[in-house]
C-alpha cells in the first residue's frame, strides 16, 4: 500500500498539490498493455489504457458502483476523447483479452452499454501507468470530467450544486497521510486504501463527475461520496468553518412523511403517533433499541439490520428477521406499513424514501436557495439527507430545511456536525524528502 500511496505523493510534490494536469491512469497491475498491442495499436496505447482506467475510477468515486457494477460507457463521451471511430474497437480488444465484458444492454436515449472487468481483473490491485502521448494528454486535461456532459445546468438547482462543487478544495497530503495511517497495520483493506487515494486524486485533479439519478432523484458527484473520515481536510478558499446539517434519524423520519400522506384522511393509530414522535425527537433507534432489550454494544448492528433487512430488504427476508419482529410488537401498524409497501417489489420503499429525501434536500432546500442567492455569494453542498455549508450560513438553512419538512407536517430534529479542519501536517516522503503543508485561516504555506 505505501508505494502506491507514494507515487501519488510524488506526482503531488511535482505539481504543487493541486494536479492541473492528469498525468497518470489506472490499470490493473498484472496488464502490460504495450505488449498486448499490435506495433500498429502502441501509438495509441494510452488511448486502450484509458478504456480500463474510465471503468476503475467509476468504480471507486461513486459508491452506488461496486466491483461486479457495469459501468456505463457512452460511445458519444467516450469518443470526445479517444476520438469515436477507435471506440469500439478499444472496447472490443479488452473483452477479445478477456479483461472486460459487456452487458449487451442498450436503450436508446435512456442507457448505454455496461462494462466491468471480467472475475480475473476484478478485485486485482492497480498499478499508475504514466501518459505518454501528450496531445492525448492535454485533452484529457481539457476534458477534464466526462461525466459533466450529462448534467443539465440550465437547472437552477443543479447548478447552484454544481458551482459550489467547484468551490470545494482539499488538503491533499494531509488527507494522503491520514489515509496510509488508517491503513497502515493491515493489507486486508488494500481495495478501500485504494478507493480512499483514488478519490482524494481525483478531486484534487478537479476530475468531476456530477449527476442526478433519476430513480431516487439523489444528486451523486465528488463530495458526496467523499469517504466521511476525510471531511476534516476539506476547506474552503474563505477559510470559513463548514458544519454538516444531519437529519437525526433521517431514513426513520422520511417515512413519518409517507406515514402522514397514508393517514391524511384516515385516523392516526396510537403506534404510528409514537412512532412519529419518537423519529421527530430524534430518539427513534435508541427508544426502540431498549424496548427491544437490545444491549448498548449491539445497538450499531441492530440499526444496521434494522436497514437491511427491514427498511431495505426482501418482504421474506424482512418478516423472519428479529428487528422486524421486534418493530411489529413495538410498532405494529408501522411494520405493516413497511411490509405491504415492498409488498410486489423490495425495492419500492427505498425508492420512495430517497424521493422524499431528495424533494425536500435538493428541491425544496437548495432550490429554495438557488432562487434566492448566488452560488458564489452562497456555499452549500449537499449529501444526500443532510447540507454541508457554512457556519454563517447556518442558521438560514436549518430554517429551511425545517420548513420544508413542516409543510409536510413532521418537525425535523437538524445536528449540526462541525469540520474539524486540521491545523497542520507533516508528510515524510523519504529521510530525505520532507514536505509540510500548514493552513491559517485559509493561506496554505509550504515548508521543506
């Protein structure tokens, strides 16, 4: 883990931190890509490298992707950068190398074909092959993101997001170093070692990717999926502290609002009353967790399989689980509610709550926002059920946050979770090499 930690820290040292060019793809490390090409196909073998690299990133800068994920790859954007009449056969020579396959599944205007690299490359460490070509090179740079060719920024919304993604810098060496020291004792997380680098890499490139689902209509880009034990080395230009806005017992509470929409002209049972009072407390999990007799070092894992196999799991998985049990004693008619909701597909109540989550936090919130300020007079980011903005700005958007849930008759309980800046780092590069990056209120000073 620590060489391809310090390549990335050379790379950083060579670039003054912040990486205005992209000088480096990701392949997997058993790939010689160079001899694989035919002496016609070297001129171009950053272009076939750049192929694995576009699946690999995907992979480990959007948390939706997992290792078995097809990713998307549009021919159209593809092409943009490799030049359209190469990509399919840049595609095909991986799957004839069986290093990638295909999901054949095309819908036109909708989706494009799928790629994932085949059982054998799949979980297989990546190594950073240099760019030679420098024409290739320098469009990449330019490209910068292929992802922002998807995202409609005429919206209001989303562009008010977009904007002050750009805005969002990050300590590089210092998040590089807490990284390695989180890693350091064990091999074992190597695939999270490198998916934490990765997306440290990738931001500090300013290789964006952007987009709104239009299953759950959540918002995915850099900073939301930017590894919580990270925020501490974001930052901003302004030297402003960031507070994080946290719905407590977020998931729990948006189905108070469906909850409320089914009873709206039916009468309220005394279980889902408690129920809703408990979720606007914020006290719903650690209230249930006791009436449950559940002991305080079993608490995490209960909650966890509250969530996957209650809230999110299959209706005959659910009924056997003892959380769901346990809520059908506590909460009868929640329960109820719960499984008659996934009753002909699993999937329907988390699609319904992330809509529910993302009407209120993107429409309502940040499109209330967006109508009123500037993105640049304005910071807030959002991260799925909670907003991430100043501390000066604090005050307004818990107040809005509060009444988009009002007018939908639940009273929302908002924490706020301060960033946590560290003050200064230290990096060892090698006995002979030491770089230190300190901030103060927003100045960056170098040190040899």
């Amino acid at each position: 883990m620590g060489s391809f930690c310090c390549l990335i820290f050379y790379t950083l040292m060579n670039d003054n931190y912040l990486l205005k060019d992209i000088t480096h793809l990701y392949v997997p490390s058993s790939i010689e890509t160079f001899d694989l090409l035919s002496n016609k196909q070297k001129k171009h073998a950053d272009k076939y490298n750049y192929v694995l690299h576009s699946i690999y990133i995907a992979r480990k800068i959007d948390k939706r992707n997992t290792a078995a994920s097809y990713i998307p790859l549009s021919s159209k954007i593809l092409g943009k950068v490799t030049h359209t009449s190469m990509c399919k056969s840049l595609l095909d020579f991986w799957i004839n190398e069986g290093v990638i396959e295909c999901d054949n599944q095309y819908i036109v205007g909708e989706k494009c074909k799928g790629y994932r690299f085949t059982l054998a490359y799949r979980e297989e460490p990546v190594k950073h092959v240099a760019i030679k070509d420098h024409k290739f090179k320098a469009k990449l740079t330019k490209r910068k993101s292929l992802y922002m060719d998807r995202v409609d920024l005429s919206n209001p919304t989303l562009s008010f997001i977009h904007n002050n993604l750009m805005a969002v810098r990050i300590d590089v060496l210092g998040a590089l170093k807490h990284t390695h020291q989180l890693f350091k004792v064990s091999d074992e997380h190597e695939d999270k070692f490198n998916q934490y680098c990765i997306s440290i890499h990738e931001f500090a490139q300013g290789n964006y990717f952007f987009t709104r689902d239009i299953i759950g209509n959540r918002v995915h880009n850099n900073f939301v999926n930017f590894p919580k034990v990270l925020r501490p080395f974001i930052y901003l230009e302004t030297g402003e502290q960031l507070v994080n806005l946290d719905i407590s017992n977020s998931q729990p509470l948006m189905l108070c609002v469906l909850l409320m929409k089914y009873y709206k002209e039916r009468a309220i049972p005394k279980d889902v009353v408690r129920y809703i009072n408990e979720c606007q407390e914020g006290i719903f999990y650690e209230s249930f967790a006791i009436s449950s007799g559940i002991p305080l070092e079993s608490r995490k894992e209960f909650k966890e399989k509250l969530f996957a196999n209650v809230f999110f799991g299959r209706n005959e998985v659910c009924i056997r689980s003892k959380a769901f049990k346990a809520l059908l004693y506590h909460y009868p008619n929640v329960a109820s509610f719960i499984s008659e909701y996934k009753k002909k597909d699993y999937k329907l109540l988390a699609i319904a709550l992330q809509k529910v989550e993302s009407e209120i936090i993107i429409d309502d919130v940040i499109g209330g926002l967006a109508s009123i300020y500037n993105p640049d007079d304005f910071f807030a980011l959002t991260i799925h059920d909670s907003i991430t903005t100043t501390y000066s700005n604090k005050e307004k958007v818990m107040s809005m946050m509060e009444e988009a849930f009002r007018k939908r008759g639940i009273k929302a309980s908002i924490k706020p979770e301060f960033f946590e800046m560290k003050s200064s780092y230290s990096i060892d590069i090698s006995s002979s090499d030491k770089l230190n990056r300190t901030h103060l209120n927003g100045e960056q000073k170098q040190a040899a």
